[in-house]
C-alpha cells in the first residue's frame, strides 16, 4: 500500500513540474523567439543600409 502511495505522490510532483515548465518555458521560447526576429530584422536593415551604394 505504501509503494503505491510513494508511486502516485512521484507522479504527481512530476506532473507539477511539468506544468511548471510549460508555465515558464513556452512564454520564454515564444519571448525569445520574437526577439530574434526582431533583431534579425534590425540587422539585416543595418546591413542593407551598409552595403548600399548611395546612403
């Protein structure tokens, strides 16, 4: 009866982590994301800009 117990009480802090993570891991790789096509952005701008042949 007690491994059962033990069992179900590990499975549930695993799903609790995993909320976790998915709490705080998919806004920060949606975050990250944005941010380095706005700075793939910015960079490929400053680089047209560079390379241009009349400023």
């Amino acid at each position: 009866m007690m491994r059962w117990i033990r069992a179900r009480r590990r499975g549930a802090v695993a799903v609790e982590y995993a909320l976790l993570l998915m709490a705080v891991g998919v806004p920060a790789v949606v975050g990250l994301t944005a941010g380095g096509v706005q700075m793939l952005t910015n960079y490929r701008e400053a680089r047209n800009s560079m390379l241009a042949p009349f400023p």
